[in-house]
C-alpha cells in the first residue's frame, strides 16, 4: 500500500506537468485572440475620438491607398456583400470625405476617391493608428516588433488572411454598416 501511495505522489507533478504542457499548447490561440480583442477595442477609442467606427476608418483607409477601384471591387476585397458596404459609403460620401466618380472604362460604374477632406482625415487616422501601434507594443524592443510582426504575418498569411484588411468585414452586420 505505501507502494501504491509513493507511485501516486509521484505520478502528481507528472500530471501536473502534462496539464501545464496541454494548456500551453492553447495559450498562443487564446492570447492572440485576447489581444485581438483588447486592441480592436483600443483602436475602436482612438477612431471614435476622430468621429470614426472602426469600419469606416477601415474603409477610407483602403480607398486612400488604393483609390479609384469599384464599389462591388472595395467589397470583394473586404470580403463582404456590396450591399452591406452602401451604408458606409453613403456616410464616407455624406461627410465629404469620399467621392463617387464615374469609371472611364465602364460608366456603369463608379470609382471611389478620397476627397482633400478625406485625405486629411486619413492623415489624422494614420498618426493615431501610429500612436496605438506604439501603445500596443511599448513593452517590446525593436527586435521584438519585428519578429512579433513577422511570425504574426506567417500565421496570417497561413490561413489565408488578407494583409490590411480586417477579417471582421466578412461579418460586418446590417447595424453595423448602417451605423455612420
């Protein structure tokens, strides 16, 4: 019996051990996913202040950097049916920040454009994604930014996820999209 108990005592740390290694295996998921969340929300402060949501600073940030494309071209990129993108679009042109102009190569169509006014408020919206991007990682060194950002860039590129633009624009809900 104090056979069986010794062996009992011993197998603990083993188990223990076992159970720390299981959880570790899902720590990275988990963590990724907590962080996600913390600095979507962060951001989601950052953009508000700019009289952002998050969707609409997504979307005059694509069409800043790659002006002139199709409202059914924005959505396909994004991931999300075109009628789920009017509403943003309808309130980027409101407030004078994006403009429809017809495409030469086919005027059934419009291309969106930032405005002057969209410009600056892109200029306003990168300086504060500039200061998150800081925040978010203060506590890393250069090189650790750098390799924090290239193994996250793997893992991305991995399943599939498109560079620069949020996967959340597939889900992106009638309120949400109506919300400008």
């Amino acid at each position: 019996m104090a056979t069986t108990q010794a062996q009992s005592q011993a197998a603990q740390p083993e188990q223990a051990q076992s159970q720390e290694a299981q959880r570790k295996r899902t720590d990275i998921a988990f963590l990724v996913a907590q962080l996600g969340a913390y600095a979507a929300e962060r951001f989601g402060e950052r953009a508000a202040a700019l009289d952002f949501t998050r969707p609409q600073a997504g979307l005059l940030r694509l069409i800043s950097r790659e002006p002139g494309q199709s409202q059914q071209a924005v959505a396909r990129r994004l991931g999300t049916p075109p009628s789920r993108l009017v509403a943003l679009v309808d309130g980027l042109e409101q407030r004078g920040l994006i403009e429809r102009r017809r495409n030469p190569g086919d005027r059934r169509n419009y291309a969106l454009h930032p405005t002057a006014a969209g410009e600056q408020a892109m200029a306003a919206l990168s300086q504060a994604s500039l200061e998150h991007e800081q925040a978010i990682s203060a506590p890393l060194t250069e090189a650790e930014r750098a390799q924090l950002s290239s193994l996250l860039g793997k893992l991305a590129a991995a399943h599939g996820l498109v560079p620069g633009i949020h996967p959340g624009y597939r889900n992106l809900s009638e309120n949400e999209a109506g919300n400008v």
